[in-house]
C-alpha cells in the first residue's frame, strides 16, 4: 500500500503544475489541489429488479447515508438503461446531498452504451456520477483508463488482473471474495494470506470484499486493505 506512514488516510491528489519563473524570482514551492481521502467503507448496493423498487431502495439507501457512507457502488444486473438510469438519478440526489461519492456499475448491456458516451451518441443519457466501476471481465479488456471519470475502481480477483488495473491507473480496486459470500457462495475464498499477497502487488487502495462485517475494518486494515466493500453488512 502507498500510504503516507504519518497520515492514517490515502490522498488523492492532483498533478503539480509549476508557474513559469525568471532568474530574479524566489523559488515558490509546487501548487496541489488535494481532494478528500477515500472513504474506509464502501457500499455495494443490492440488486433493484424492476423500476417499481426504486422508491423503497432509495428510502433504505437514505438510511445507510444517515449511518455515515460515503461512498457507493450503485450495482445492478436486472435493468435496462432507461430503468438504471432513473435508479442512479435517485441514487445521485441522496449522495451529493449526504456529500457522498455515487460510483456506476451497471448491468453489463448498459455499459456497452455508456462507457464510451463521452464521445458518442449515448453521452447525453449517461448519469453524471463521480465514477465508474469496471467488472474484472471489462478491465482486462480495457487498453486504457476509461476517460470521462473522476474515479475509476475496478473488480480483481487475481494477480493478472491487479496488475492491469495499476498499468492503466485507476483510482482503487476491490478484491474478492476475500472470505466466503452469501452473494456468490460457490466462489472459492482467497482467505487473508493470499488477499494479503495479492494487495502487497499494488500501489492502489485495496478495498476487501466478500463475507466482510461492519466491524472488520481492522482485521482488513492489518492484512493490508485500506477499506471494506460489503453488501449486506453496510445495507440497512
């Protein structure tokens, strides 16, 4: 991990621009624009089936918010663009609101429209998010890091795909499932050692994910994340 050792949470920052100086001027130090830590927790959001369960979703995601997240995967394998995209407006009216971040990861047929929206016909209808979370099958396709977003995650599950995420710089990653999942049950669980192997291999925030409690940050934190991603253990 890449943390500062003298400060408990991981800066973003911006790259430093110089100001152009003559000979007789002082020497002034680099300007930086830091942005906020990273939140410890991140939420993955449950599935939503049908537009019918936004308003329900919305109250219960308002009441994770009141518990203090800030930080939110909005998840969904079961809608179509039109119905992920009234998902995520809802979802991004209650997390700026609670000064919360709201990461897309929608059903894989509607990022195939938006991922590349930014210059072509779909960029007006894709929900202005603070980010977008790749699925370990898209990052390994990716030659580049998705433009458009001021945060990019992606899933890993493995080596192979850990080093792709660090080569194409993106922002943080999950890595799962770190024990056994009630989500996927028949995915085999890397365990602490081997999570704490992979998450040596990269410079990037690490968030643990799968079979994790609220109370785990610790335990996570002393194998080498730098937060927890849950489901059910942060969903009110």
């Amino acid at each position: 991990m890449s943390a500062d050792p003298a400060d408990p949470d991981y800066h973003l920052s911006m790259p430093e621009h110089r100001a152009t100086q003559d000979a007789s001027s002082p020497a002034t130090p680099p300007a930086q624009t830091p942005l906020p830590p990273l939140p410890r927790q991140l939420l993955v959001t449950p599935d939503v089936a049908s537009r019918t369960q936004i308003a329900g979703f919305a109250s219960q995601l308002a009441q994770a918010l009141a518990r203090g997240i800030r930080l939110v995967q909005l998840r969904n394998r079961s809608l179509d663009a039109d119905g992920y995209r009234a998902l995520a407006e809802s979802a991004l009216a209650l997390t700026h609101a609670a000064g919360a971040k709201l990461i897309l990861n929608p059903p894989p047929s509607v990022a195939d429209l938006w991922l590349d929206a930014p210059n072509g016909v779909h960029a007006s209808t894709v929900p202005q998010a603070d980010g977008w979370h790749l699925t370990s099958a898209r990052l390994m396709t990716c030659q580049s890091r998705p433009a458009g977003w001021k945060l990019v995650s992606a899933a890993c599950h493995d080596a192979a795909q850990v080093e792709r995420a660090t080569r194409l710089g993106l922002d943080f990653i999950t890595l799962s499932p770190v024990l056994v999942t009630a989500t996927h049950p028949d995915a085999k669980p890397l365990g602490w050692p081997a999570f704490t192997a992979l998450a040596a291999q990269t410079s990037l925030p690490v968030f643990a994910l799968g079979g994790m409690r609220a109370d785990a940050l610790t335990s996570a934190r002393n194998a080498g994340a730098y937060g927890i991603a849950a489901i059910r253990a942060l969903w009110p």
